[in-house]
C-alpha cells in the first residue's frame, strides 16, 4: 500500500473544501425560512388560482374539492362579456388619473421639502400620515368628508357660498371617479414623496450652480438638470404606484362599492363580486388571473429600459 505525500509547501484542499461547503449550505439554510414563507402565501395561491380559472368551479366544488377541466372556455366567456371590458378601462382610467395626481404632488413636495428650512422634517413627518393610516381609516374619512348631509367638504362649500344645498358626491358617477382617485393619490402621495426626495438629495449641488451661473433659470434647471438624473428614479415610483394602485380593492369598495351603477367598477371589485356575490370562482379567478397582464407588462418594459440606460 502506497502512501502520497504532498510535495512540500504544497497544502492539500480537501480540507478546507469541507467547511467552505458547509459555510454554503448554512446560507442556503438561513434563506430556507424567507423561500417557504413567500411560497407558502405568494406562490401557492398564485398556482391555485390559475389552476381554479381552468376548472368549473362553484359553491359545491369549494366545499367539496375537484371541479371539472375546462380549458380556456372561462377566459372566453370572460373575455366575451361587455362588463369585464367596462371594468378594465375604469380600471386604467383611475390608476393613470390616480398615478398622474400622485406623482405631481409627490414631485411637487420633494422639491419643496429638498429646500432647508424651521421645521421641515416635523412637516415631512406629519405628510406620512397619509400612507401610514390604514385603508380602512383613510377611507372612511373619505366617505365621510363627502357625505351630501353632513359631509365636511359641503359645509365648507355652503360656508363660502359655492353651492347651495347638499352634494352627494359619491353618489354621481363622475364626481364619484374623481373623489376615489383623488383618495387614493392622496394616500401614495407621500410615498412617491420619499422616492423623489431621496433621489434629489442625490443630486449634486454643483450642477445647479454651474446652471445657474449659464443664466438658468428656476425653471429651466428644473427640466434640464432634475429632470433627466432623476429618469431612474421616476421610473421606479411611477411603476411601483401604478401597480399598487392598479390592484387597490379597498379604498373604491369602502368608498363606493363600484357605484354608482358601475361607474367606479375596477377590476378588483368586479372579480370581488364574481367570486363572493354570485359564487363564480372560476370567472373570479379568471379575471384576477388577468389583472396580471397589465403589471407583468410594465414590469418587463420597466426593466428593458433600465438595461437600455445601462448599456447607452
């Protein structure tokens, strides 16, 4: 039997591949809890879901199990409905409204509160109440201001003159798009806030100056100089709310229950009442199925624009 000796000043890896191996497995192991809890509430349901939109299913199938395989024949029926299509474009309509008002009033406060001045962090702190209270509260609060009897934003109106008796705003369709957009921007508006300020803060000082001292003016530096270096930035608040937004179920069903008659119907609350009004699982998971094509889009023209900015 033959023995191999290492040549000397040579030191053998077979030792220190050991715990190098086992340091790997131990960060596999620290990242194991984090892996099943995101499977366990995001993927789980998302495959069960997709899996339900290609079954028949009902009350009886819920409670029993099963459900027959139908293939795409509930995407069409889905896909063949006048409602789904009016909830889509009520759908886009208040998430590029709600996102537009957001984003100029987050713009317009990170520019106010990147200036110093007495006072401006307890101001900052104060403007995140808006995206720190619950749905549940903002909504209410909401629905109330503009209550037609005894809604705050009447009174204040009869106080000055501009209108003479009750307004029920949510209860006409127009006015009643246009108060759950401006609750919901009102809500993201600080967020988007944050995202801008730490992107201003970034910007060097120096390139103001320099455009200052080339005669431009508030305006002008704004366009040219914040604008531009701050494109990531934008772009990433601007898809970040719209994704939330576009999935908001609570601040429209709290506020307007997808009324008057629908003219506030997105799509959350029509898979809500497909689902849990009239008992059509398969057509509910159909259209929440759906909901995934616009994010998922956007998602994937988000990221190709950031790799075209990082290779030009």
């Amino acid at each position: 039997m033959t023995t191999t000796v290492a040549p000397p000043g040579t030191a053998s890896t077979t030792p220190a591949r050991a715990p190098r191996r086992a340091r790997r497995w131990g960060d596999h192991l620290f990242v194991l809890p984090a892996v099943l809890f995101v499977a366990a509430t995001v993927l789980y349901p998302l495959v069960f879901n997709v899996d339900l939109s290609f079954r028949d299913v009902g009350v009886a199938q819920i409670v029993n199990g099963g459900g027959e395989w139908v293939g795409w024949e509930n995407y069409a029926d889905q896909l063949g409905r006048d409602e789904f299509w009016h909830a889509l474009a009520i759908s886009l309509l208040y998430t590029g409204l709600a996102v537009a008002v957001a984003f100029a009033l987050g713009m317009a406060l990170a520019v106010y509160f990147n200036q110093r001045f007495p006072g401006r962090n307890l101001m900052r702190s104060l403007l995140l109440l808006a995206w720190i209270l619950p749905t549940v509260v903002s909504a209410n609060v909401w629905r109330w201001m503009l209550d037609g009897s005894y809604g705050l934003i009447n009174t204040l109106l009869e106080s000055v003159g501009l209108i003479d008796g009750d307004l029920f705003w949510l209860a006409r369709p127009v006015p009643a798009l246009f108060a759950v957009v401006f609750a919901t921007a009102w809500s993201f508006t600080p967020f988007i806030m944050i995202l801008l300020l730490a992107g201003l803060q970034g910007i060097p000082d120096t390139l103001y100056e320099a455009a200052k001292i080339d005669g431009a003016g508030a305006w002008r530096r704004f366009t040219s100089v914040t604008m531009p270096l701050l494109k990531p930035v934008n772009l990433t608040a601007l898809l970040l709310c719209f994704i939330s937004t576009f999935k908001t179920f609570d601040t429209v069903f709290l506020m307007t229950r997808g009324g008057p008659g629908e003219a506030t119907m997105i799509l959350p609350i029509y898979a809500y009442n497909e689902a849990f009004e009239y008992f059509r699982f398969d057509t509910g998971a159909v259209a929440t199925t759906l909901m995934l094509v616009v994010p998922l889009g956007l998602s994937v023209f988000y990221f190709r624009s950031l790799r075209r900015e990082e290779l030009s």
